[in-house]
C-alpha cells in the first residue's frame, strides 16, 4: 500500500517547521494532492525574506496554492489568523482534505467542526508508520531544537509509544488508551481504525 494516501490542506507553521528541519519532502511523500491557501503562501512569502530556505516550499512537488474562500460564521467566530482560518474553510468545503495545523486553537476549531487534522508531529509520526523514514525521534528532536512547541504531556506519551516498540522487557509500557488518543489527535489511523 502506497504511503501517498491523503489530502492535505496545510498551514504556514508545519510547513516551516519541515523545511527547517529539512523535512518538507514528507508532505509531497504522504499526500497524493497537497493544498495551500493564498493566505498560508502570504505568511510563508513574508518569512522567506529572514529565512531563505522558506523559497523552497513555493517549489515543492504536487504543491498547489488554493484561492482564499469565503469562511463560514462558525469558523470566523474562532477569531483564527487568517492562514488557520483559510486551511479550515478550505478542509469543511472540501470533504476528504485533511488540515495540517499546529495552532491549538485551530486544532480545537477543526474538532469542534469535525474536520479531519494533523500536525508537524503528525506527519513526522504518519511517515515513519508509513516507512518513509526510519524513525522519528531525530526529527523530532530537531523539531524541538529549532523552536516547536509540543506540550511535555505530548511528548511523553510519544516517548511511551515510542517504547512500545524496544524491547518490552526493559521499558514501562505505553497506556495503550492514551497513546490511542495521541495518534487519534494527530490524525494517525492505529491498526484497530484500519
């Protein structure tokens, strides 16, 4: 099975935070149709004149920059910025797109609303499942040293997962519901959802 199953709409900061980490390639390998906002590409234009290697993102394989659409009144009353608040307008128009948003709020806003979505951790997580990278934990460490913000709850129950798959013998074991709902959150399909 192809890795390359989802659609993803995404945001500005996951965005950045792969090309920083040198990761931004795992988007184009994990998505079959990959979408920015006109609104998330301004942002993302803005930082590349302090950040060179943003330009990159404009050139990224399967890329393509979406028109800003009209926001419904239950998104626009989360008082988003405008990049959240286009990549949920874009996800609720468009069933089967997935938002890739890092911003808690939006996070709250897209599950408020029922739309599908991950994050940076997400993507770094779904392409290691997926077998595009042979682990996760060196991304995330960069991710971490060069600015992420995962809250300490999440990183543990990453860790905890992380070890499910050592050597059982010598590490605690994961709470299998917690380490559920990680996944569930960032939009990672466990073998019971498949």
């Amino acid at each position: 099975m192809s890795a390359r199953t989802r659609r993803f709409v995404t945001n500005a900061s996951p965005l950045i935070f792969l090309t920083k980490i040198d990761a931004l390639s795992l988007m184009a390998e994990l998505a079959e149709d990959l979408a920015v906002p006109s609104a998330v590409m301004a942002e993302v234009e803005a930082g590349s004149e302090s950040q060179p290697s943003l330009r990159q993102i404009g050139s990224m394989p399967g890329l393509r920059v979406e028109a800003d659409l009209p926001v419904s009144p239950e998104i626009a009353g989360w008082d988003l910025g405008p990049g959240e608040t286009q990549v949920l307008a874009f996800a609720a128009a468009n069933p089967g797109w997935q938002a890739v948003l890092d911003d808690l709020e939006a996070r709250e806003c897209a599950r408020s609303l029922g739309i599908p979505k991950t994050g940076t951790l997400g993507i770094i997580l779904r392409a290691k499942a997926a077998g595009v990278i042979p682990a996760a934990r060196p991304l995330v460490d960069k991710l971490l040293r060069n600015g992420a913000y995962l809250s300490k709850e999440l990183v543990r129950l990453w860790q905890r997962s992380e070890s499910e798959e050592g050597d059982r013998r010598t590490r605690e074991p994961a709470n299998h519901q917690a380490v559920g709902g990680l996944m569930q959150d960032l939009g990672i399909r466990t073998p019971v959802d498949a």
